[in-house]
C-alpha cells in the first residue's frame, strides 16, 4: 500500500488526540501507583474509567500515530473496535465508584444490569464487524468521516446515548452530594473538582464528536478536554500538591475501599 496523504486539519484532530490519550494514560499511571500502594478497589476502578472516558478519540490518536509510523491507514475494523470498546467500561467503572460510596446495597444489581447491556453490545459490536461481511456495518455500526475519524451510527449511537443519559447525572449528583458533606474541607473540594470536571467534559465531548470544528475551535476544545481529565484526577485521587494549593490539612486520608 502507498502512503497515504491526511489533509492537515486531520493531521491536527489525530494530534491533539494523541495529546489527549498520553496525557490521559500520565494520570492513571500515578492513580495506578497509588492504587498499588494501597490496594484500593476504587482507586483500580478509577484506573479503568480514566482510560475508558477518553475511549472516543483512540481511533483519531492512535491512527495518527500509526500513519506516521507506517504512512498507512489502520483497517476498519480495528478502528471501530478502538472507539467503542470502552464505553462499556465507562459504564462499569464509574458505576462502581458511584454505587460503592453512594449506594452500596444497590451495587450488585445496577453492576449486572450493565454487565447483560455491555455484553449485548459486544456480541452485536463483533458479530457484525467480523461474522456478517454482508451487513450494511456503515449504517449500523459506524462510518468513516476521514481517515482518522468515525461517526457511530444506529445501535452504537443508541447505546452511547444511554450510556450518557443515565452516567451523565449520576457525575453532578454524586459531585453535589461531595459538595454538601459538612464539616470536611477535602470532600467538598473532591465535589467541587469533580463537578467542573463533568461540565467541562459533557459540554465539550458532545461538541467534538457532533461539528467539525475550524483548527482554532478544536484546538481549544482539546485543552477543555485535557482539562476535564486533570480536574477529575485531582477531584477523585485529591494528591498532595493539590491539598497544599487548596491550603487543606495534609493528613493522609485515603479513599474508601468497597
């Protein structure tokens, strides 16, 4: 196969999402690390759904970087996989953070309800990707818009959509419940943090994914994104150098185990 020529807005968006994924993959290095350190079931969970929220923009980041390696295209499949794998792990994750320290009784359940739609959606996601080479995948699964990116369609943007329908306020909620604990500086700040997180984040995903932003915009809206990720680290792990910005108590206080 040639090279293949990428107009450079493409090349931009591939960049910036390059940018995004390493910047993402940083922080849960250090929430790994201190997961480790502690054996902390929610910081491991964290982990997950660090790297999950920032799912959507592997395709764009991680084909860039392979068409500079290889100066080729990856194939389709494997694009589709990289994009949509990790909402199911979005929902899974952050429902166990949300259940374990909210509602611990209805945890089981609300992780098995996800658990039957995730697995509902990888058997359709694979069975028509790589057992039905007839099936109209463009249409029901996702289409190319450039080489680097793709737009879900059909059962895809159906699930996307409950996956945010249903995770989206359960972020402000749990963030507002952080925000009205009394007499505890630190969960107020962890609810604070992580309800600017989720602002940024839901206002700015849905805007990446929806318009094709001019170089300028989309620039911008990746530093958002990029800010969105920070915040939520420093909201959810609270790290010493963030205690000390915020003039907290510097006793060790680690996040509760389930």
């Amino acid at each position: 196969m040639l090279f293949v020529n990428i107009k450079p807005s493409t090349q931009l968006s591939g960049f910036l999402s390059l940018i995004t994924i390493c910047f993402a993959i940083i922080l849960v290095f250090f929430v790994l690390h201190l997961a480790i350190k502690r054996q902390n079931k929610l910081l491991y969970a964290f982990c997950l759904f660090g790297l999950s929220i920032v799912s959507p923009w592997y395709p764009s980041g991680i084909g860039y970087l392979y068409w500079l390696i290889t100066g080729k295209i990856i194939a389709y499949q494997i694009y589709i996989i990289l994009g949509t794998t990790g909402f199911p792990i979005i929902a899974l994750s952050w429902s166990y953070i949300y259940t374990s320290l909210l509602y611990p009784h209805w945890k089981k359940y609300v992780l098995l309800i996800w658990g039957i739609l995730s697995i509902i959606f990888y058997l359709y996601l694979f069975y028509f990707l790589f057992f039905a080479p007839g099936a109209p995948i463009d249409t029901m699964i996702a289409l190319k818009k450039t080489e680097l990116d793709i737009e879900y369609k059909a059962f895809v943007l159906i699930y996307i959509g409950i996956v945010i329908i249903i995770t989206g306020p359960t972020f402000f909620h749990f963030a507002i419940v952080s925000m009205r604990t009394k007499d505890d500086p630190k969960i107020q700040w962890r609810g604070r943090l992580i309800l600017l997180a989720s602002i940024l984040y839901l206002f700015v995903a849905p805007m990446d994914a929806l318009f094709t932003p001019t170089p300028v915009f989309l620039v911008i809206i990746r530093i958002i994104l990029l800010m969105a990720a920070l915040f939520f680290y420093m909201g959810f792990v609270m790290p010493d150098w963030v205690k000390k910005l915020l003039k907290l108590e510097m006793e060790e206080q680690p996040t509760p185990t389930s």
